[in-house]
C-alpha cells in the first residue's frame, strides 16, 4: 500500500477530552474517525488491525469446535419478552417499530435468538454438544460512552454459545473456552487474569472476566496480597474486623444535631471516623418501601443489592415519599421507620454504639446497636470493597482495589433460558429435559484498544507482529525506493510505503512512530552510496521498540522477516 493513497490521514494534534491513549493515538494516526459519542467508523488501517484480530479469534474458536453463523441484529420484542428482559435489560434497549407498528430492538447480546435456535434443532440427547459463534454488531444504549474503543455504543463482538445435555458436559467446555480465551489475548500481545465476576443483565450461575490491569481501565478488581483471590468489585467479597469490640453497648439517646443532610457533614459536626456513623437508605423496591443499614465509611453495591432482592426494579426515592414514612432526608433511622423490610449489611456487625438519624430534623440517635434495637431484619453483604477489607477466600491479606480493562466474559448460563423458552431435549430415558447452556463474549474493538494501552510510549503505538497493519513501514528520502517496493511485494511481504513527495523526512518518521508498525525500513541516498567499504544498496533497519539502527541488503532483510 503506498502512503498517498491511503485513505486516512495523521492529525498533528490529538483529539480534545481524551485520557486514553488508545484513543489518543488510535485518532491522531488514522485509524478510526469518531461519527458521535460512542460510535466510530474503522478506516483502513484499523479495519487491517481488526481484521488480524478476528482472524486470531476465528481460528481460536474453530480449535474448539466452534462453528461460526450470523445472526440478525433486530430482533423482534416476543423473545425478549419470554426472558422478561425486554424492560429488565440494562443499559435500556435501543427499541424500534416497523412501519405496521411492530416491536422491535437493536441486539445488545443474543441470548433470546440463540435459545429460540436451540429449541427448533435440538430435540435429543444425540444432538448435544454443539457450540455456534458469530463475529457481528451488538448495540448497547451506554448512558456514559468514553474512553473511544473502551465503551461505545456499536462495536463488533465475538460471541459463543455452546449447548449440552448436563452441568458436567457444560464444565468440560466451558474450561476448553477459558483456556482460548487465554490464548486469543497472549497471541495479540496482552497479559490478562481472569477473575470472578457478576453475571449482570446475561444471568447464569458462574462466570470469569479475562481482566487486563492498566492505570486506565473503568473496571476495577480486588485483588487479594497473599493469594488468588481476584474479582470485579461488583463481585467482591471481603472481611471486615471488628472496630470497636471490647465497648459495652450503651443505652438509645436522642440529641440535638443542626448538622447539613450527608455523611461528610455528619463526620465534622461530630469529629467521629464515619465508620462510628450508620446510614439507613430507603429503596422502593417494586413500588414497596425496604431499608438498607450500612456502616458510613461504606457504599451500597447495587449489582450485588440487586442479586439479593432477585429484581432490579429498585429506585431512592423522593423527599416527600420519605415524609410518608414517617422520615427526613438526611435523618432517616431505623427505628419506627414504616417499611416492608430491613437488610443489615454485615458491616454494622463490626461497630457497636453508632450514631444515627432519628427520623426528625436536627435530631439524632445514639448508641444503636444490632441487633439489640432492630430484631427483624435479614444480614446480608451489599457492601462495596474496598482498601480496608480483609480477603474473604485467606482471611488474612488484604484486597487491593486495580483498575483494569475487561477484555471477555465466560458465563455458565445454566438452564436460565432454556427453562423460560422451553428449550428442552429428550433424555436416553424419552424424558424431556432443559438444555444446558453457556456463553462466551470478547469484544474486538475494546481488545484492539487494550494492545495499544499495553503497548505504546509517548511518540504513538508500538503494534505486536501479530495484529499490526503492517509488517513493515517503507519510507523514501530523495532516493528511488520504488523497486524496493515491488520487492518487498513480489516477495510477500505486508508493506506501507510513505512515497509522499510533498512532506518533510521528519514528519514522515514522526508519523512512522504514531502508526507504530514492527519495522521501519529507510531507502535514502545515504543508505544507497557506498559507505565505508560496505556493499551498495544497504537499507535502514530499524524496529518501533528500539532506537538501534542497522544498514541490510534486501535479501538480510527478507531473512529477518522470514522470507526468503
């Protein structure tokens, strides 16, 4: 490919409002162009890119016994309503009507059409396993998309379903699954580790998320300092010790407290640690009232409130739905609070005499303790870890708290869909019974993103071998570089050659180190004239990661890039 007449162009500054390299420098060299927030065209150089990491993919998922399909990205309302996902699926589905008024979303995942595939050609125990992949768009509505490839709207996915006939079959594959995922990542350059996480909207009973930890990843995992323990922080669990044990428990006492309504105001009306305070948070859940008690060093997860309460239908709600029962924002207390149900997050188990609201303005309670002055509630783990957790797996490290880019998600479904759409085979007995199901994701734009945030430095990307746009970037400097060229292409070899006549050497070796292919080769009339007693026609060998440069015949060259 010569460089005049790529269609992309390389951009002197980068993009505004960007924090990721990746989108930095994915921009600023032509690789993508963004057309709206979360939504980028790939141009040619990023489409090669792409390309080099699906064909990895592809034959990854092949290895397995995958077999590839693809699949509509409408899907009408009727499947997605048997799951109840239709209004349940989070973020809110991109939804759409025909022109006879029909229903109808943007696809986010596929589960729903691949169990309705399931139960139209699997009838029998003879039919199972089987896995089925496609490589195609997904929509998800991203309240916040940031980050460019890291969080969009529209990107390209990998997905697997694999099917069996019970939990056992489903453990062998999906091992076989975790073990190319492994392998797609290290052969496009990267060092992941999987860790427990929550199944989120897709459901099922266990899963992995295959994490790559960098300063500018949204996700973020606990990580335990003396063993395995890893796990996204919608997931983690941890271990809190006891604060304040050897205190007696001292009698309820009202005070008067003309503080401000949140939790920082609260600590410096009364110069206490927040984990001496207790906040009580009322939900709406499926319009019925609920509170939830948890120390005030601590936040809510709701990923794991919602896993608790088996809904997601939960909401704050509003001042004057508080004053209906018989609370104050900003006082809200346990005690005499009309609602339907009490969780106890585990925390206020490890802290006796809490200070609290009364449900009156300017006045508080204190010395509550649990279970002492609350006797119907129900202990749970809602609680968000963080630095001051012990790791619930060892008990005796602590979890450090790293942010890291998700790059794909195994999930062991289980029968959660077959059960709802009655995606059933017969048994060696003639005794129908649910498919077992698992799925698998990696999303291509996002793992192309994660090669650059591994690898880069402050000029641009420093592409791997094995997904770069090409294998090497020819430049000419005054001299006849064409028939190297032809050379270089009649041999084989991948070749982006900067022919452009109207620009600087140094902005032609500037743009060299922003696109970042392996291989730099100069052609110039310096590298073609006999120097110091060494042959004719050398050329400039130089590779992205190095500042060494080497004088080489083409056939050197050739060897080095393995062709002969």
């Amino acid at each position: 490919m010569k460089y005049s007449q790529l269609f992309s162009k390389t951009l002197r500054q980068p993009p505004k409002e960007t924090k990721a390299p990746s989108n930095r420098f994915l921009v600023q060299a032509g690789f993508i162009d963004q057309l709206a927030s979360g939504i980028f065209s790939y141009l040619p150089l990023g489409w090669r890119v792409y390309q080099k990491i699906e064909k990895i993919i592809r034959e990854e998922m092949d290895a397995i016994d995958g077999q590839e399909l693809f699949l509509p990205s409408l899907h009408p309302h009727e499947l997605w309503q048997e799951t109840g996902r239709w209004t349940a699926y989070v973020p809110p589905l991109f939804k759409t009507k025909d022109q006879h008024g029909h229903d109808f979303c943007l696809a986010p995942t596929h589960e729903e059409v691949m169990t309705d595939l399931c139960r139209k050609l699997i009838s029998s125990y003879k039919d199972l396993p089987k896995a089925v992949y496609q490589i195609q768009n997904k929509f998800r509505n991203e309240a916040r998309a940031t980050g460019g490839l890291l969080r969009v709207r529209e990107f390209m996915m990998k997905d697997l379903y694999s099917f069996h006939a019970d939990e056992k079959d489903l453990d062998r594959y999906y091992q076989k699954v975790y073990q190319a995922y492994e392998k797609i990542f290290q052969r496009c350059g990267l060092e992941t580790q999987a860790v427990e996480a929550s199944s989120g909207s897709i459901g099922g009973s266990f899963n992995h998320e295959f994490m790559f930890f960098c300063p500018t990843g949204e996700d973020r995992v606990a990580v335990c300092d003396k063993c395995s323990y890893m796990a996204n922080l919608e997931k983690a669990e941890g271990k809190l010790e006891n604060k304040n044990a050897d205190e007696k428990e001292l009698p309820l006492k009202e005070i008067a407290a003309k503080r401000g309504l949140n939790m920082e105001a609260m600590v410096e009306f009364y110069k206490k640690p927040a984990w001496r305070l207790l906040k009580t948070i009322v939900y709406f859940v499926n319009k019925k009232p609920m509170a939830i008690l948890i120390r005030g060093d601590l936040e809510i997860n709701e990923t794991k409130l919602e896993s608790v309460l088996g809904t997601s239908d939960f909401r704050i709600p509003e001042p004057e739905e508080l004053e209906k029962l018989a609370t104050v924002r900003g006082f809200v207390a346990p005690i005499d609070l009309k609602v339907n149900r009490f969780l106890v997050d585990k925390s206020v188990l490890t802290v006796k005499n809490l200070i609290t609201g009364a449900n009156k303005l300017n006045i508080d309670i204190k010395n509550f303790n649990y279970p002492r002055d609350l006797k119907k509630a129900e202990v749970v783990d809602v609680a968000v870890v963080n630095n001051q957790f012990l790791c619930a797996k060892c008990e005796k490290g602590k979890l450090k708290i790293k942010t890291a880019i998700e790059l794909g998600h195994v999930f062991k479904l289980g029968t959660k869909y077959s059960s709802q759409m009655k995606a059933e085979y017969l048994d060696k007995r003639g005794k129908k019974r649910p498919v077992w199901m698992g799925c698998y994701g990696i999303g291509l734009g996002r793992l192309m993103a994660a090669v650059v945030e591994a690898s880069h430095d402050e000029k641009g990307i420093i592409w791997p071998e094995s997904v770069a746009p090409f294998q090497v970037h020819l430049i000419n400097i005054g001299a006849g570089a064409d028939k190297i060229y032809e050379k270089l292409v009649k041999a084989g070899v991948d070749v982006l050659y900067d022919d452009r006549d109207d620009v600087s050497a140094g902005v032609k070796f500037a743009d060299a180190d922003l696109i970042g292919i392996p291989v730099r080769l100069v052609v110039s009339e310096k590298t073609l004239r006999l120097r110091s007693g060494q042959a004719k026609d050398k050329i400039e060998w130089k590779k992205r990661d190095s500042e060494k440069t080497e004088l080489l015949s083409l056939q050197e060259i050739f060897k080095r890039l393995k062709f002969s």
